[in-house]
C-alpha cells in the first residue's frame, strides 16, 4: 500500500481515501470505514534490534 501522512491526515493511494489517525476513513473510496486496532508491545530499541538486526536507522 502507498500512503502520503501530513499533519492530520494519511491519504491511501490505493484507494484514494483519507484517514485520520483513530483509523476512520474520513473520505474516498473507503469513507467510513474504521480500521481494527493491532495490539502492541513498544518495546525498546535493544530488543528490536536484537531480533531485526537488519534494520537501518535513518536520520535527519
């Protein structure tokens, strides 16, 4: 999937729909429709990188 984020927004080229960061389709193809949350561990950066050591950090 492509997807372009600003500010408030993430725009899904794909379907040409707009999302707003709760996961709501706020136009588009898609609007109305809700995402369906992924449960997640954030974790730290030691235990990431220990189990993805192929990771590349990038920086601005």
């Amino acid at each position: 999937m492509e997807y372009d984020v600003n500010t408030s927004k993430i725009f899904d080229k794909q379907t040409g729909s707009e999302w707003n960061f709760d996961g709501l389709a706020i136009s588009g193809g898609m609007k109305g429709e809700q995402l369906t949350r992924i449960p997640f561990d954030e974790g730290f950066w030691f235990e990431w990188v220990a189990f993805h050591p192929e990771t590349k950090l990038y920086a601005n």
